[in-house]
C-alpha cells in the first residue's frame, strides 16, 4: 500500500480559520509544512478515507487526482470529515475525462443524510447516478476492490462513529480517528484479528497534552496506550508504524513539538502531502 497524508489538521486547520493566536500567526509567517488543512487520507490513489472542505486545495497543491478516487469511508458526519456538496461537481459539465467514472461512497445513515441535503438542489442526474451509496454500521466487515474492511465503533460526539481496519494483499492498517479512548466493544472486536499492523493512524489531536477522561479525541499519552494494549493482544511490534495526525491548533503542533514527539515516542508525525508505503 501507498498511503498519502493529504491534510493532517483537526477541525479548525492550523493556523485556525477565524485565530490569530501565536501558533496560528507563525503558522501562515512560516508556511510550508506548519501549514495544515482538514484530515484526508488516501490508499493507493482509489481509496479515500474523509473528504473534507479542503479536498480541492489537496488535489491542487499535492498535484492528486481527486476523480481516481473510487471508493470513500467516512468516518463520521461533522464537516471536517465530509464535505458532501463538492460531489455535485463530480462530472457532467464539471468533471472531464476522469479516472474513475464510478465512486462508491461507504458511510453511516446520518452522513448519507447530509450527503442527500447537500446535493439535492444542484446535483445533474448524470452525476448523481455514477455515485453509489453504502449504508454501513460498526462491526460490519466488507470488500470492494482489492480491500476487506472491517468497521469499528469510536467514541466521539456524532451518530455512529467509526474507525476502520483495512487490509489488501496481506497489509493491514489501523485507521484510529476520530475518537477518544476505544471503546470495549471495539477492543473485543479487534481481539477477533489475526496477524500484525503494518501501520496505525492515531488520532493527536491532544499531542502533548494529557487525554481528560470523557475525551472525543486523543494525546500522544493515550496514543501510546493503546498502542501497548495491541501489541498485548499480538497485533503490533516495533516493525509497526505509527503515525500520529489530527492535529489541533490549541495544542501547538509546532516542528519542535512534533519532533520531540518522534523522538520520545518513535512515532511518524504526519505532515500535508506526506507519503509512506508499506
């Protein structure tokens, strides 16, 4: 697998929309890579996991194919994470010549319920038609492509959360945001795996700072605790990558910062436009 980190901020991006605060400041002084947009992951140029507002900005500035995307999963329904009225323009008049004619779109009901709001009034039927939508819940395991997924429930603050397991040709990733500390049906759930993570994606939302008890998202504290409780049950060593993501301008996510984390906790601080294969 290729995996591509097109946006590696939280909701807010770094530096914040609306901020002006010193993180947000140096931020867009600086540019380069303390610039993050919303959080966008995608496998082998086909599979997406969220398609945020900043989709357009991804595609333009990473030079990636957005119409190669054929299959989408999303996590959960809040805006950083599906930004439904952009697929109005996927073809007709809009879109030519693109890579995969289809998209298949993997989501629970309330995104499907956003996703129908957002394009009713604008949506061509020719358009409207090449995309198919897939009613999912948490612990359902499924295929398309060369892909077996398995859904998992997060904790966070949305209808029906989920986290994923993808596997294809024998690699596996872990995809662990949104959400705070797992639930116990999802540690059940996973208990039913086989074989090692080649590379988890963490929710970092925290960095730093510590996870408060109730959280809808994590710190590299309870990163690291999770990540311990995998390599308990067999599913992960130190030939695991761990990648760290989401990143919230309240918690600093500086270079200094982030460097500090790799070295204390030997994980992959992910950046925009940041690429690994396993």
């Amino acid at each position: 697998m290729k995996l591509i980190y097109l946006g590696t901020a939280a909701a807010e991006g770094v530096p914040a929309v609306f901020c002006n605060c010193p993180v947000c400041t140096e931020a867009r002084r600086l540019k380069g890579k303390n610039l993050r947009t919303r959080a966008q992951v995608v496998f082998d140029g086909e599979l997406s996991i969220d398609f945020p507002p900043d989709a357009y900005v991804h595609a333009a500035l990473h030079d990636f194919d957005l119409s190669g995307i054929r299959y989408l999963l999303v996590t959960h329904s809040h805006m950083d994470h599906f930004y439904a009225s952009d697929f109005v323009l996927r073809g007709g008049v809009y879109a030519h010549e693109m890579t995969s004619p289809t998209l298949e779109i993997f989501a629970n009901a309330e995104v499907l319920e956003i996703y129908a709001e957002q394009t009713r009034r604008e949506q061509q039927k020719e358009v409207k038609d090449a995309i198919r939508l897939h009613t999912i819940h948490p612990f359902e395991r499924f295929s398309f492509g060369d892909y077996t997924v398995l859904s998992l429930a997060a904790c966070h603050s949305s209808r029906e959360p989920m986290l994923y397991y993808i596997e294809k040709d024998g690699k596996r990733v872990l995809h662990l945001h949104d959400s705070g500390p797992l639930p116990e049906s999802t540690w059940q759930a996973l208990g039913g795996l086989e074989g090692r993570l080649d590379l988890i994606n963490f929710d970092c939302t925290f960095v730093h700072r510590e996870t408060y008890a109730g959280a809808r998202h994590m710190g590299l504290d309870e990163n690291m605790r999770t990540f311990d409780r995998l390599a308990a049950m067999g599913l992960a060593d130190e030939r695991t990558k761990k990648v760290i993501t989401h990143f919230s301008h309240n918690s600093y996510p500086t270079e200094e910062a982030l460097l500090r984390a790799e070295r204390e906790y030997g994980v992959i601080a992910a950046y925009d436009g940041m690429t690994l294969e396993i």
